[in-house]
C-alpha cells in the first residue's frame, strides 16, 4: 500500500491540547468490524463491551520526565530528550539546536547540574545525579501539543497504573483508565494482565516513503513477565477473548506470540498483517500517514467482512471528524472489536 493511501485532513482545532479533569469522561467510538458498525458512546460505557470473558492486557511502562532546557556557556538556550540511559549519567539523547559542540557545557539553573555532549545524540552529566537529572527535566509532551508542560502534566499524562520506569512517550489509551474503573472491571470477573513496552521517540517518526514496506520502525524494549504470559496462554487456550490497550500493548503481544518474551522490537504492521492474539483493540485516534495509523487500519481489516475494514476505518476517522472528538494524545477513545 502506499503512504498516501494512510493520509487525511484534520482540523487543528480537533488536536486536544489539555487533558479532561475525568479520565473516563472522555468519549468513546466503537467500531464492529463484522457488523462493519460505529457507534457513540463515553468511554465508562466501554463496561458493557469489555465483559467477562475477556483478559485486558495494558502496558505499564512509566514516561521519565525527561525533557530538560538548559544553556549553553553564551547564554543560547539547548533542550534535551533523554531517550535512554546508557551507564552512569550519559544518556542517548536528542539536542536542539543541533550546532552543539561536542565537549560544550550545557548548564541548568538551580541545582548546579550540568552536562556535555560526549558523542552524537550523547549526553553525560558531570555534575548531580539521576534524581536531579529527572528533577529537573518535565514531562515530555508530543510536538502536536503546542504548549508546555504544566504541573497538571506530570499527573494527566501518566496511566493511573504506570510501574516501570523507560518511557518517553505514554501509552495513550490506558490514560482513559481510573482506578475504580479497573477495579469494577475486575470485579465484573475480566482478568487484568500488565505487559511493558517502553514507548520510545521513534514512535512519532515520520514514514517518508511512498512505499510503506520500505519504512523502517526503530527498536524498543518490551517484556512479557512470566505472570502474563501464563495469563495469556491461559486466555488463549480457553477461547477467552483478549483486548490489548493501546498499539504498544498489541505489538508487544505480537512480539510475544512469535516466541519472544523480552527483548527489543521493531515489528511494522499495516493492512496484511496476520494478528495471533488479540481480539479487541483499544486505542486513541493517530496522526495521518503514521505508523500507528496504518496499525489501526490493520486490525480494522483483519476480522471485518468481505475485507472492507481498512475503508471501515477511514470512515470511522470520518464521523470522528465529523462529531468533533479530541484527537491524539490527551483525546477521545475508539474501541475496535
């Protein structure tokens, strides 16, 4: 398929910019794919939907606030992404502006913590340590949120059962999740199992090829603990059906169900592929022409009749432009089942 096949035009004013006071209160699309349905709801209303006989799978992966503004020695302002701790106090980074110097000092105001770029996309930090660093950076919000980060962020842009440390980006369709609402879910008798994929930058990078199967996805770290895998396998051999939250927990479910339990993935799914475990997909509504996008699309084709999924879901984003959702990361909702 080509990349302009995955494109549409949405209104900036659609693109949500804050987060909703009530996580649940936000809305809820929910596409049949065999029905070839779509219908309005809140998101709470997903208890009706999510029954008993499903396993919910969500990721637990834990975003660092690991944006940081400093300075250089002349006074220029420098900003770092911090995309993974190597060892030590040097960081696998990405610096703006990209005229730094390797050996210049880049100083941050208030705990006397500094740091230099020891190699490309390399920061160490010569003075503080890890909890300064993270003290302070802030929470890395996504380019299409034309702000910064407030104090509400730091809450707002974190699932209320986030564990695992290694994030730079949430896993969005877990943010819609209280604790009360899993709690209920549990006590409806659905099963719970937590995954960890760390949501790395790579996730927002464009695909630039016309040919999508020449684009290339970067690695990030998932485990499957051995505790979901047996919740998994257990589901699986009883027919129950299993709901991934969010596109990283199906694509660490993917990565599972091809016999890895820990490691790195750079698994690209588009319209073809061949899903093993999941049945259901909970997610948020994704940029045009993204790899996230044509994920969606995927599992919209993958169970829908006559193969018309894929134009089932262009349709979907359709109505939602439509009926006005909030789009991406702190936006509404859409279930696919």
């Amino acid at each position: 398929m080509r990349l302009s096949d995955f494109d549409y035009i949405l209104p900036r004013e659609l693109i949500a910019q804050h987060p909703l006071r009530e996580r649940d209160a936000c809305r809820l699309m929910v596409v049949n794919r065999s029905a070839e349905t779509i219908e309005h709801r809140t998101f709470r209303d997903i208890l009706s939907y999510i029954t008993r006989d499903y396993l919910i799978v969500l990721n637990n992966t834990k975003v660092l606030p690991c944006r940081l503004k400093g300075r250089r020695s002349t006074g220029g302002k420098v900003e770092l992404l911090l995309v993974k701790r190597k060892a030590g106090l040097t960081f696998d980074a990405y610096v703006k502006p990209g005229r730094i110097k390797l050996g210049e000092k880049i100083l941050f105001d208030g705990n006397g913590l500094s740091a230099s770029l020891s190699a490309r996309n390399e920061v160490t930090f010569s003075a503080g340590d890890i909890n300064d660093i993270y003290k302070t950076g802030v929470m890395p919000l996504p380019p299409y949120i034309k702000r910064e980060p407030e104090e509400e962020d730091a809450l707002y842009y974190q699932t209320v059962y986030a564990a695992r440390e290694g994030a730079v980006a949430a896993p969005t369709a877990g943010l819609h999740f209280t604790e009360n609402m899993i709690k209920e879910m549990i006590s409806r008798g659905s099963d719970i199992a937590y995954l960890t994929l760390h949501v790395g930058p790579g996730t927002f990078k464009p695909v630039d090829s016309e040919d999508i199967t020449r684009h290339k996805m970067e690695v990030e770290y998932f485990e499957v603990s051995q505790e979901a895998g047996d919740a998994i396998d257990d589901a699986r051999s009883k027919n129950k059906r299993i709901c991934a939250v969010g596109t990283t927990s199906l694509r660490a479910l993917e990565a599972y169900a091809a016999g890895t339990r820990e490691g790195f993935t750079d698994l690209f799914i588009y319209p073809g592929y061949k899903f093993k475990i999941a049945q259901a997909l909970l997610t948020n509504f994704h940029l045009p022409r993204t790899t996230l996008f044509m994920l969606v699309c995927a599992f919209c084709a993958a169970d829908a009749s006559g193969g018309t999924g894929y134009e089932l879901m262009k349709k979907a984003y359709q109505e939602a432009i439509a009926e006005k959702y909030r789009f991406y990361s702190y936006g509404d909702a859409m279930l696919i089942i």
